[in-house]
C-alpha cells in the first residue's frame, strides 16, 4: 500500500493545481484553484486555448475596456474550471477575485456571476465551490451565498476566529492554510519545526475537534502543505487539497496509515463553544499575530497574481 492509498481511506483527496494535466494525472475527487494557480496554468502553451476563447467572449461584452477585462478574467477561471471538471468525479473551487475581499456586495456580485457562467456552460452548481477569502466581509457573503444554495470554500484561513465564524456562517468547507502558517513560525524560530509540533498541524487539528464537537457540517479542508508529514499527521480531517508533487510522492511512498484526526478524539476534546459578533471576531483575529500578517500577505499576493494575469492578457491580446 501506498501512503496516498493509505490517505484515501479516512480522507479526500484534492488536487490544489491549474494544470489540467497533472489533474489528469493525479485522479483526485475534487480540485482547487486560485490566481496563483492559473497564472501559472495559463502561461503554458497546451492552455493557451483557453485564453482565446475568454478574450472571445470578452470582446463581445458591452461596458468599458476594464469592465471587458473583468469578464474576461471570470470567464478564464470558468472556462479552467469546467475543464478541470472533466478529470474530477466532484467540484472545482474557483476563486473571487482577492481585491473584492473587504467588500460583502461586490463579492456577492462576483459569484453570482461565476455561478452564472458554469450555468451556461451546463455545470451544476453542486459541482462549485466558490472560494472566498476569510475576512468578515467575506464570510458574510458566504452565509448569504448559501443560503442561495451556492457552495462555498472559505480560503486564507489562518485563525481560530476565522474557523468559528465560517463555521457559525454555515459555510460548506473550510480551507487552513498549513503551509504557510508552518513557513510563519518557521522564520520567527530561524529553524526547522518538528513534525510533531508543526503548528499548522496542530491548527487544523485544533479546528477538526471543534467543528466535530459541536456538530458543525461546515467541512475542513487542509491545504497549502510543504512536506508529506504535513499531510500524513492530518488523516482524517474531512478532505485535504494537495499539489500534484506532493500527491506524487505519496503514490510513490509505500506506507499505511492511521488516521490522526477522529470524531471520537474530537468529541472527548476541550473546550467551551464560543459565539463571535463581528466586535469578537475582529478582536480574537487581531490578537493571533501571525493570522493577521498571512491573512493580509495571502490577500496582496492573490491579489498580484490576477494583476499578473490580466498583464498577461493585455500584452499578448487587445481587448
């Protein structure tokens, strides 16, 4: 048996990637993108396909030239989206653009539109994920979405603050970032972390116990990993998003697992279940130092990347 085999039984394996290929590759059940991700897509020559067909369909949209960029760049993540859906049994996730972050209606917008443009592509939107970032704002868009019936992925997640109020929110997935937690401490100690104190982890295990505590349906979904222990110290937790050579390595680690994280090690857990107002909210997040430097970092850098994108766009089509 190999490790990924090993993973599969206790938990849902996701391709975090833009490449189809890989996708392709990897068979998981469901795929995650972000800007990051399709910039890096998008620049190779086998997908370059795809960006005719937005900057198509882009010209022919009325409003301004930034109002057709706009359209381009949703339809592009889509027109990924639905070619990913091709490879995978389950969902896609495709991201809202970052600069919407701190705005709940302008996000509602965005997803709304999303959603729209899957519709015509003959996609359910049960095959979706919409993911937004975990701000306030954002998370209260989530909760309207769902209500909406439109799923939700709720990303740059980095707080205890963040978990409860998705949770509280109903959203459907949760997305801890790991690695980049992992990377924060990692600088701040000048050293490498032991596995077995990764604070990533310990996170995302930390979050497992309270949703499963508590009954709370919003799943949790691992994701940003730098190394296999990551992923292997999380077994268990509902799904976890992985890139294509970390999904490789574990399909070529022979090993067997147990899972880490269990509902019955969740429920003897402690813990007091809290209730967050947006005061409460603001002040816990604030307090956690490192949530609120990757929570900005993630969002400038997302945020970069569409930039980078649409630079692309623009320098090698006219819109």
């Amino acid at each position: 048996m190999t490790l990924l085999e090993a993973l599969k039984q206790y938990t849902v394996v996701v391709a975090d990637t833009g490449d189809i290929d890989a996708i392709a590759r990897a068979k998981p059940q469901d795929a995650t993108t972000n800007p990051s991700l399709i910039l890096a897509a998008a620049q190779l020559p086998q997908y370059r396909h795809l960006i005719d067909q937005a900057v198509l369909f882009a010209k022919k949209q009325p409003g301004s030239a930034d109002d057709r960029m706009a359209a381009m760049m949703d339809k592009l993540f889509v027109l990924f989206g639905t070619e990913i859906l091709k490879h995978v049994p389950g969902r896609v996730s495709t991201e809202v653009d970052a600069k919407l972050s701190f705005d709940t209606a302008a996000t509602l917008t965005k997803a709304r539109q999303l959603i729209g443009y899957y519709h015509e592509a003959g996609i359910p939107r049960e095959r979706i994920l919409i993911k937004i970032g975990s701000t306030w704002e954002g998370i209260r868009a989530a909760e309207i979405l769902e209500r909406e019936g439109i799923h939700c992925n709720l990303t740059l997640l980095f707080s205890f603050a963040q978990a409860v109020a998705c949770a509280e929110a109903k959203v459907t997935l949760i997305s801890p970032f790991v690695g980049r937690i992992y990377d924060y401490y990692k600088k701040e100690k000048g050293a490498e972390i032991p596995p077995d104190q990764d604070p990533g982890v310990e996170s995302v295990t930390r979050i497992y116990h309270y949703f499963k505590k508590f009954d709370y349906q919003t799943q949790v979904m691992g994701a940003s990993f730098r190394r296999i222990e990551q992923i292997t110290h999380l077994a268990g937790s509902d799904l976890l998003t992985i890139s294509p050579d970390l999904i490789e390595k574990l399909a070529t680690t022979p090993g067997e697992l147990k899972p880490a994280l269990t509902v019955a090690d969740a429920k003897a857990s402690a813990g007091e279940k809290l209730h967050l107002d947006e005061k409460l909210f603001r002040w816990m997040h604030n307090e956690d130092a490192m949530a609120t430097d990757k929570l900005a970092d993630g969002i400038r850098r997302f945020n970069a990347d569409a930039r980078k994108l649409e630079a692309y766009v623009r320098k090698t089509l006219t819109i």
